[in-house]
C-alpha cells in the first residue's frame, strides 16, 4: 500500500493516477473539502484527514509499505512551518513506527542553499535532515518548477497575447515536467539506484525566462507581448502589506527568493536521473503541447 499525501493537488493526483494505471494499492490523504472523487473513482483508498493532527497521520500509515510525502502548504493550509515541517517531521516519525519500507520526499531545489528568508525552503532542508538521519529507506527529490504550474500562464497567452514575468528575465530555469516528476516519485521505491539518494529534477533545458512565453508563442502560433515589472515593485507591495500582517510578508519571502534566483539542474544532472529511473524526461514546448496544444 501507498500512502500519497497532497493527493488531490497537481502532482499528488498525478501520482494517484499512476499508482492505480499500475494497480498499485494506493491510499490517498485528503482533506474533506478537498476534491477527489475522481482519486476514488480509480481505486484509490480515501483517507480523510488533517495533516496538521498527529493522530490522523498516525492512522493513516497504518498497514503502509511506502510513502510519498507530495503536500505543500498555503496561507489557507497552513504556513511552512506546519506543513512544510511539523507535518512531514510527524509523517517520518509515524513511518518508522509503521515500519514503512521506503519513503520518498519531495523537497525543492535549491533548499540546501541556506536561504534564510524564505520559510519553505528552510522546512524543507530540515526535513531532508531529518528523514536522512531516520533510519528509513528514502529517496529526495529535488524538483524545479513543476511545468503544470505554467499552464495558467499559457492559457492566458493563448487568450491575451500577454506574458507577465517579474524579475530578471535573463535568470534560468528547468521546469520539469509534472507527469515526469509523479513517474520518478513512485519508481523510487523500487530503483535500488534511489536508495538513500537526493536527485535534482528538472527538464531536459535549460530555459531562461524569456525563453518561456516564445515556447507558448510557438505552440499558439502567436507573438507573445512580454510585460516585466522590475522586483523592486514586489519588494515594495510585500513591505506595504507587512504593516498590516507581518506573516504573510514573512511568507512572501519564498516567493522573493524564487523570482530572484535561477533555479536549474545541470545536464549531469539530467543525465544521472534519466539513466537511473530509464527515463526520458520532457521538455516545456511537449508538455505544453499535450495539454494544450489543438
């Protein structure tokens, strides 16, 4: 049995959708307002739960064989330091009672890089940390941006003509796609190769910024008008909403970070993960195109 929390968001439900293609027992961690009848409707165990309580985690590792610890968190959720940390500390520590045989993370990259203000990253390593000094089986999985997060973006382009990016638009990334991603994250398990190893996910580019509206540009046959404000108007906008609530700006802070940085893995890079999970990964212009392409 897997247990998949964050299962009803886009890589969580992705993974679900993998699991039971392969009839693999999977038992998804959902809160009750959440949407997934479509999870149940392809097998999956519903687990209805709050990861911000240690008894539902508890329960929910139950008769588990491995785990996938996919969850994220949101102002509405609950901040990093609930979800990002507390909840993945307790889903490590309820692993081991369990006697769980392998547990995969999903953290992201760049979270061993020591930002200090950006609240997610920060949980993040801790966790990796924690989880490497457990005694578990593990695989972490450092992604780049998911490719699914885009899509937004895309549609607005096909519809507008119009592409927003803050930041530097010369900054690089490797947006790897969401399908890949949930593909590495149940094939871990059982790659001996995964064992105990942390792995930079990204696409097979290296994109820079500006590179990204000319891929949606190609795909919808349309020029793309690119509208770049300079960060230095998100500093200012996350400094006038600190005045009223000091913790949304402290949240903020790892999205500054993420607008400010590059965020790309190396072709080494690609290379070793392609060669370890017998993978091929995809490029933004195909996923692109398989979601939205006519």
């Amino acid at each position: 049995m897997f247990l998949v929390t964050g299962a009803t968001g886009g890589l969580g439900r992705r993974i679900v959708r993998i699991l039971r293609s392969r009839e693999e027992p999977a038992r998804a961690f959902v809160r009750l307002t959440s949407r997934y009848s479509e999870l149940e409707q392809r097998g999956a165990e519903i687990f209805i739960g709050d990861l911000r309580r240690e008894r539902d985690i508890q329960k929910a590792c139950q008769g588990v064989k491995y785990i996938i610890s996919a969850h994220g968190s949101n102002e509405a959720s609950g901040g990093a330091d609930v979800l990002d940390y507390r909840a993945n500390i307790d889903l490590i520590d309820f692993a081991r009672e369990a006697e769980v045989e392998h547990f995969v993370f999903m953290s992201v990259l760049g979270a061993d890089r020591g930002y200090e203000d950006a609240p997610v990253f920060k949980a993040k390593r801790e966790v990796e940390k924690y989880l490497e000094k457990s005694g578990l089986n593990y695989t972490i999985l450092r992604p780049s941006g998911f490719a699914s997060n885009l899509l937004p973006l895309a549609e607005r382009l096909r519809e507008t003509g119009i592409y927003l990016s803050l930041g530097d638009l010369q900054n690089r990334s490797s947006a790897v796609s969401t399908d890949d991603l949930a593909t590495i994250a149940v094939d871990s398990v059982r790659v001996e190769a995964a064992r105990n190893k942390i792995f930079p996910v990204g696409g097979p580019e290296i994109l820079t910024r500006e590179d990204i509206p000319q891929i949606f540009g190609r795909v919808f046959n349309k020029q793309p008008f690119i509208i770049s404000p300079p960060l230095f108007l998100f500093d200012g906008v996350r400094n006038a909403l600190g005045w009223a609530n000091p913790e949304l700006q402290k949240s903020l802070g790892t999205l500054r970070v993420l607008l400010a940085n590059e965020f790309f893995c190396t072709p080494e890079e690609i290379e070793t993960l392609e060669t370890c999970f017998d993978i091929k990964m995809e490029s933004l212009d195909n996923f692109v195109r398989r979601y939205l392409g006519s």
